[in-house]
C-alpha cells in the first residue's frame, strides 16, 4: 500500500482557533479555506511512499528531532503566496525565519536526500501555513480593482516541540490529515 506522505509542525489549539478568525476577515474571496485541523507547516512533502519507505521515514525523522532544540516561531503575517506568484495560488500566515526552523528543515532535507527518495524544493524557507487555496476561474472573474487586498500583520507566537509525519489522505470534503508519528525535539 501507498501513503501520501509529508513532515509537519503542527500547531496548538489556541493559534489554529486565532488563525481561523483571520479567514473570516475576506469573505469576498474565492477561496477553499482550510480546516482548523488540517493547519500546519511543511517541513518536507514526499508525495507517495511505500510502508518499507514510511518506516525509513518515521526513523529518519525521530533521529533529526533528537538532534533539534524545541524554538519558539512568530507568525507575523497574512497574505497571498507563494511571493510574487500572479495569479496568486493562496492565502497564506508566513512565520519568520529563525536559525532553529532553517536547521531543522535542512537536517531533514538532507538526512532524507541519503536514504529515501526525496528532492527538496529549490526555494528558500520561508515557514508558512495554507490558510486558503485561491480558486482560479473564480479569481480570474473578479475585476483586478475589485480583488481583495490580503496584507495583515500578525503577531501570534508559539513553541515548537516536536515534529510529526503526517498522512494525506484524500477525501470528498478534501483532504484529512493523520499524525503517524509523532517525534519530541531536543529540550
């Protein structure tokens, strides 16, 4: 069997129930907003793996999470992504960069690059969550002056204490996503 598989911090309750006011803010917009449950960043997305390549993941995983401090991450901004990207494909809360969050995603990108088939994105990270997905037609339908501005400063910060593997398993109402592993950072 096959599972859709990527790497996530996920979120606390408090900030998912916060992030999800914000989505209220654009009404006008054409956009499939996530659900609550579904917020997260993406460390790693490595699309379909085998159970011999999602046990390699989950072990990979777990050793990079050893060698990572928990961090602290400020999400400091709502807007379209990804930058510069017209039409734009999203809404999306951008964190700011941290040593922590580029340390841990390069330790996974490259552990993975050694053991399982994995190509990491060529651009920088930048941590970001999904709060919406643009529809394109509709967006395409709206008059360019009448297209909503999404620029909002945020400040909203939270510590981050482990990392999971994540299943994405796709259904009718969209996708759900299921925490397979679990793995604590360093204290």
């Amino acid at each position: 069997m096959r599972h859709r598989i990527f790497v996530a911090i996920n979120l606390p309750e408090d900030i998912k129930r916060k992030l999800v006011d914000y989505q209220e803010k654009w009404p006008e917009l054409p956009a499939r907003w996530t659900k609550p449950e579904n917020l997260h960043i993406t460390l790693a997305f490595l699309g379909y793996l085998s159970d011999e390549e999602l046990l390699e993941l989950c072990k990979i995983t777990e050793e990079v999470a050893q060698r990572n401090n928990s961090f602290s991450l400020n999400l400091n901004k709502i807007c379209y992504g990804p930058p510069k990207k017209t039409p734009p494909r999203m809404v999306w809360v951008e964190g700011e960069k941290s040593e922590e969050s580029a340390n841990l995603k390069d330790d996974l990108e490259a552990s993975l690059m050694e053991k399982v088939r994995y190509s990491p994105e060529k651009r920088a990270f930048t941590p970001h969550i999904t709060l919406g997905r643009i529809r394109g037609w509709e967006w395409h339908r709206i008059d360019p002056e009448e297209r909503p501005e999404v620029e909002q400063d945020i400040s909203l910060t939270f510590e981050v204490h482990s990392v999971e593997v994540m299943e994405s398993q796709l259904k009718k109402g969209g996708p759900e996503y299921v925490i397979l592993e679990s793995c604590p950072l360093k204290i």
